[in-house]
C-alpha cells in the first residue's frame, strides 16, 4: 500500500509545490488534489515534473459533479467531469471519490433511484479514461439524522448499491472513521475482493461511544482508538494494494504545516508497521 | 384501445373458460390472467383454441417474482418467471406488470437499490421474450404509511425510478385509481410517451377526499367520481392503443358474475363512448 | 409529421439566417444544424429569437464523437458532446444522430464491442439532457465493400443492435434512400414502434437496380422513383409525428438557393399530399 | 491457486464418484462437471457429502445456454440457466464458463451485437445468484478460418468486449493453449487485474509453429513447449488465486484413468513448483 496525503490536517497549504514536496520529504508518495486547478497553475509539464521530481502520484480527485440535488445542477457538471477526467489521466491519476451523505432532505427512495442514474453516469464517463469512481459511505451517527430521511451508510448497503450501478469501474473508498463508526471489524474488510476498493481514507478517532464521535473532530492516525493496523493489515489481505491517504477532518490548529507532516508521518509509521 | 378483464370485480369466476367466454359476451376483448396455470389446466392447444374461438387475447400477467423482500426469496422466483414468460409468449401475450407499495418496512434507500437491480433483471428475462413490464404506482393514501417508511407513489417518481432501471421495455401501469388519488389530471396523461404506457386499469372511486379512498373499496367503472372518459382520452392522445383492463378490488359481493359484468360492460360502454 | 430541410440539397448557403428564413419562407418548419456554432454566431438570445421569429425548430444536429477509431479520439470528443447537448437542450432540440458506415477497415466483431460501448455513453450522456439518439443505417451497395470488412446496413440488424447498446432514449434515422437500397417495403416501417424512430430523412433516387445506387447521386423529393408517400404514410402509421428532414445528397449545382428551395417545396407538397 | 480437473484429459470416467475420488487421490482440489446432472445422480445430500468427504470443490460449469445462434434456441436455454446456476450455488461453485469460437457462419458485426445481448442477460442471472461468468478466448489458428467470418480471438479484444458486456461479474477464462497460440507472453498477463480473471485452463502444445497447432491435439501439462510455470506465475502475480483446471482437449487414448491422473499429476507438480 501507499502512503498518501490529502490537505485535510496538514493546517494552511499555500500551494500544490508545498503540498507535494511537503509530502514527499516526509515519506509520503501520493497526495490528492484538483488536477484541473493544478494544471491551470502550472501547466501540464511542469505539473508532471512537479510529481515526477518528488516521486510522487495523484492518488485520487474529488467527483465535483453535484449528483445530491436537480438534474440541472447535475448536467451543469458534466463538462467538467469531462475536463477532470482528461486532466487527471493526463497526470497519470485514475481514481475519482465522492462521499455518500447518510441522511438527505429528499425523499428516500426516489432520490436513491435519481442518484443511482447519475453516478451511474459518471461512473460510465470516468470509465471511457479508465478512472475508478470510489464510493465512500459515512458512518457518522449525528449525519444519519442530521437531514430529514435516512438514506444509507453501511458498507454491505454501499457494496449493493455498487452492484445496483452496476458498472464495472465502481468501488468504496473506505474511511478508517466510516469502518470505526460503523462499528466494522477486520473481519468485515476481510469479505471485500480487490474490485470492491477504489481508495482508502485513514484518521483516528477519539475514545468513547461511537454514537458520540463527530465527523469534523477527527484525530491524526495513531492519536486515537481506531485500531489502523488492523484495518490496514485487513485491505491488504482483501488484495488492495493502493493509495491509503490520510484526512484528518479536525477543527483548524494554529500548528504549522512542517508539524503536522510530522505528526502525520509519526501516525502513518506506527499504522504501516509490519505489513 | 382494447376493452378488457381481470378477475377482479367479477365475483366468483369458476374457470378460465367463463372468463373467456364472460368477456366475449359482453364485448371485452382481452382478459389477464396467469399463462403457466391456464396452459397447465388446459393444455397448450386447447387454451390457443379457447382464445382465438372466443377473439379474446390475455392483456396482462402478474410478476410472481418477489422482488420485495430476500435476495433468496427473489431468486426462487426466477424459473418461474422463465416459464411464465415462455407460457405467456406462447400464447401471444407480450405484458407484464407488478404494482409498487408506497411504504415498505424495509429501509426505503437501500431497498430502492435493491428493487432497481431485482426489477432490472426480471425485465432483462422477460425482454428475452420480447415481453414488457409495467410498473404500478400506488396513490392510496393509507397505504403511504401503512409500513414503516415511505417508499414511491407518484407516477413522475415511477418515470424517473423506470430511466434508471434502465431496460428499454420497462413502462408504466396506468390505473385510473392512482391516478385519481394522486390528484392528476388528464393533463399529467398527456406528457407520457407510447413507450411509457405498457397497461392501463380502469375502476372508480368514491366521492369525497381522495386522502379518505381506501385501496380495497372501488366501484364499478362510471359508479363513481373518476372523469374516465378524460382518462382513456388522455391515454389515447398520449398513444396508448393496447389493452385497458377492469380492476375493481372491492369487498365480496353476492352479485352473480353475470351481473357484474352487465355492470362492468355499461361502464366500459360510458367511459368509451366518443373516443 | 413536421417539413424540415438539412443543408444537403440547398447549393450554398451563406448564413443561419438565410437557412432559417428560407425554411420558413418555403414552408419548412424544421431545420438541422449545429446548435454550437449557431450560438457562437448569433448568441443565445438572438439565436433563439431567429427560430421563434420564423416558427422553426431544429430538427436534429450530428454527433460530433468520432466512434468509429481510437478510443483517444472517442474521448476527445467527450467534452463537445456535452456542450452539444447542452446547447441543443437550451434551443429546444432533442435529437442527435450519426450514421453507421456499411463497411470498415477495423475488424468488423472487435469493433462492434467497441462501438456498442462507445455509442452507450454518448446515448446516456445525451440521455442526461432529455435528447435521443437516432442511429442511420446505410444501405447503399458501394459502400458496403468500399472498406475491407463489412459491418451492418439492415434496418433489423440495426433494431437488434439498438437492443444491445439498451439505452432508453436510442432508436432509428430511416432514410428514404437507404430503406430503399436495402430493399424494404411499406410493410417493414409498421413493425417500428414509436420509440425507434427518432429522425427521418427524405430523398429520392434515380431509376434502375437499387445495386448500382450510389450514396452521393441522389435526387430531390419526388424526381425519382422513390414510394415517398408510401414511405411517410408508413412512418405515420407506426406513429411517427416528428420531423422529416430533406437530405439530399447530390454532385454540387449551379443552381440558386431560391430555385432548390422551390424544388424542395414542391417535393414535400408531392409526398406529403393526403397524408 | 487450486489444483483441478476437468473430464478432457482422464480417459473413461465412469462416475462423479470416481472423478472426485480420483482428483483427490492425486492431490487435486477441484473438479469441473455439470452440477444439475451430479446432483439428479446422486441426490443434494450426497452430492454435497461427496465433495466434502473429498475435500474437492466444483471449478466451474459450463454455460449451457446456446447464445451462438437463433433467439429461440437462447431462449430455450434460459429455464436450464437458472436451474444449473441454483444447482451450482447450491454445492458451493460460483463459476461458470463458455468459450468464443474465433470464426462464425453469422455475419459477425451483427452476430456481435447479439451475443453481447445474450451474454449479458446470462451474466445478470449468474449474478443473481453470486456466479461468475468466464469467457474464454480461442486462439487456434486453423479455427480461425474454420468458419465464413472471423469474429474474436485475442485477449485484448475479449477484455475489450467484456467493458461492453458491462456486467460486473463477467471475465475470462486463460488457458494457456489458447494464450500461446496467441503468440502472448508473461508480461500480457501482468496487466490483468483480479477481476479479469475467472478461471484458468492447462495444458501444452506440440513443439512447432503456432499457427499449426490443432485445438483437439493438446498434450498433457509439461509434456509439451509451453511455459506452465511463467504462465502460473503471471496469473498469480496479477493477483488470481483460484482453481486451475487441467484440459487436455486430445485424440482418445487406450490409457487407463489411473495412469492419466499420474501424468497429470506430474504435470502440475512441475508446474505449480516454487510458486
């Protein structure tokens, strides 16, 4: 497995050259980002060149398509899928993300029939550049009622609704937050063939209850109670053998940047210990 | 369009034969029913011949598949769906339809997802045969919650949810009851599609709040308040040409059968005149 | 079913404007064009504004993806067909098609996997803007061995395929010409239903065995020996009401733009009377 | 990955009984037979008790259903489908395989179109039932001719043709007679992922030139030129972990069962050495 980054707990990131240098001095060889914001800042050479002389991969994009609300704020992001897509493969990056809210002020049912057509979609587009679409279901117990309905956070739900899609570039992303606060063990992970996992998110949680945990008040890997090596240990017996990147979703810090590439480093040693 | 029967509304109804021969009495040209049974109680060339001899044709048979609860129970369904399929084409009939509860005490989201791939592949089995299915939205009031969680009821959802199944032989069952309880207008009937409309039932409703109609207590087609002849004539504006057939679920009657389809012939006769 | 002319067979033409006018005046409701460039000329608003001055519509404007080499250059025209789409969408036009060359220089079974894939994603994406995707079968003689392998040209084969590609909003341009070359009858458009008939193009073609054809030579509406009524009344039976674009494919003339527009009238009053 | 047999390659075999019997003696783990016919002979108990007290699993089975030629025949096998896939799912095996022939008396682009119709409808019921389904790729040369039109033989196209088919549980079968009648090496494998591959044949071929190898005179494993061992090691590389069977597709042979098991044994001990 690889060690990545995201922006989410490395505090205020000026730019994608810190972002990448950053995460290569500290071991990492992946981070995730916008490849088509890098691009427009550097331009393709020297975007390729700025990966290239650090060693470092894109290992995943965000899907930016807004496929949670009307069609017509869906369609408005088509062009820009398209635009994603060519700019991610032109760097080399074939994985697309995008996180399943566990409640919706829709109604259920249709909603799930309208999102099923979208992703499906997207997932048809990103596959005509061979991208992988990662679906990452979110277990946090306060956004199950935070919106009016229910709608779906558990991974055996998220692993049907993959089947019900039913492309064949269709996976999970797996949040160590998302297994914790679902109250998933190793052996859950264990039941997942390579197919099945597209990217994988890694943060630690603080003590207690699970139905307690808050979504934005996450710790750096290693900080907390989540047993990371054995999710690790798990996804790899489970085959996969990509990205794993660090988000730490958390309250901002007055730390800089060079101490949490530190912290985080610190966290991603003791988690990849022995694999 | 066609004038036709179920059994429902018609009392005690002893054979296929009194079936067949009832609706060609009375001038209906099509009755639904269920192939496999029919050809199993009369063998394949005597129910052809109980057909043609009475210019009859079977306008509709039920899904029998459960596609509402286990992925076991849904998959016992399936060899029957092959041979009633095989039964249905055989005798010439090239409809299908299942009707969709409003509410379900599965949780609506996941159990969408479901619902799509399992309704999906009962299309793509009878699509072999060159066999449509009709989805029936359901409008009663009562049943919206009478299990646990809303589910789907409006027919613009049943469109929507019908795209993303996907299969091109997938439409609607148009009933005169829903449509009613849905509170549509004949205006509504004109933005369907030939392709969207695969059967149509008709039946009546008692006056009053369409939020007080129960399911199970519908009238006799022009004993009520529905505006059938707008209706049909929507249906027809719309393309329709096929099969529109009596389903009065109501509470037992001591009419005798040929009674009721004395009544069911004058109200055929009301809702279709002028069209 | 609705007059419409394309470019082909109006000599040279200088403008949107003059087509949409010159349509207008000769009693055409309906042009095909590219709704891209149309707006890059005249703006959204006055583009609009031309059509809704002279009462026409646009009939149906091209895929632009080229499908039928690499799947770099499928996917470079990605992008476009979004913009296409919605472009197209916001002019009140509906409909895209593209035409299936008889013959290729690919291997004809590896390429129809590739095709069928590749005209899947332009369906659906097409889908996502409420457009259909009309697919034109080509039967004229030549060209089904002008390239190494023969590919399809049936209107049955290309109904079956229509099947594979399984897309909800996929059917048929039938062309007046190529129902001809292939030899089809009145009889063979009442078995298209509604739905698989998405444009049509008229033209004629000069006497003598439909073999010696060629695909560039064709004639105007009602100069040769083309059953146009037959072919239109066909059309209208199977429930077709949409636009029947003039396509007429012919070596350059030095005739004006007034005079073939004249010639085009009078083929439309010809094979339009006593529809 | 698991040592397995087929019947090709074992003389007269009497019984299940003695295949499984005799697979187990000679230390394989596996057998490909029909799970309807095991199951009508010895009864669900016993067929489930014989692989147990074995220690053998069932492979694969082979998809029954005749998608090579008329819609009626495909339909005629659909009912065996779903009986053969409980059967199967019922003793534990969720693989089934077919095999393309690389040449056709269809017109191959349309006889494309089809058969990724059929074969997806085949894949959707397997997938009901949590089976996979395996196409296998032929590459002897003297097939490739044996019928009017060249249709599919090569990996690359058979994975292309699977994107098509679009369902998710559809991949191939590589036997390594037709992977070197490909003229393909180690490193083809390498860029398979685990869900490319379903299930895997064995055998060797005569010394000579490829393209004068005959499908039906195959030699048992390590008896021939084939790489066995680099083959195995790719597949596994890539990350396949399942059954391989031994097919050796011969002329008949006067040879007992039990001196066949010994030479195949022998083979894939030499084969699978140092894996």
């Amino acid at each position: 497995m690889i060690r990545g980054l995201t922006r989410a707990g490395l505090g205020t990131i000026e730019s994608y050259e810190q972002l990448i240098s950053g995460a290569a001095q500290y071991g990492f060889k992946s981070v995730d980002l916008d490849p088509v914001d890098f691009i427009r800042q550097y331009g393709q050479e020297k975007a390729t060149q700025l990966l290239k002389s650090n060693n470092v991969i894109i290992g995943s994009f965000d899907l930016e398509v807004d496929w949670r609300s009307s069609e017509e704020r869906f369609r408005e992001g088509l062009k820009a899928l398209v635009e994603s897509a060519e700019a991610a493969a032109s760097l080399g990056c074939y994985k697309c993300c995008t996180y399943i809210l566990p409640s919706t002020d829709e109604e259920a049912a249709p909603f799930m029939a309208v999102a099923t057509r979208r992703l499906r979609l997207c997932a048809d587009i990103l596959g005509a550049y061979g991208i992988r679409l990662g679906l990452e279901f979110v277990g946090s117990w306060h956004l199950r009622t935070h919106w009016a309905n229910p709608f779906l956070w558990k991974m055996e739900d998220t692993l049907d609704w993959i089947e019900t899609i039913g492309a064949r570039n269709v996976g999970l992303l797996v949040d160590s937050y998302h297994w914790h606060t679902n109250g998933l063990a190793v052996d859950d992970l264990l039941k997942l063939k390579p197919e099945h996992i597209v990217h994988v998110h890694i943060n630690d949680a603080k003590d207690g209850p699970i139905e307690k945990l808050l979504d934005g008040d996450r710790l750096y890997p290693g900080e907390g109670v989540i047993d990371l090596h054995g999710f690790l240990k798990g996804l790899q017996i489970a085959g996969y053998a990509g990205v794993v990147a660090q988000e730490v979703l958390t309250p901002s810090t007055s730390a800089s940047v060079e101490e949490l590439l530190v912290r985080s480093k610190a966290g991603f040693d003791k988690a990849f210990a022995n694999l």
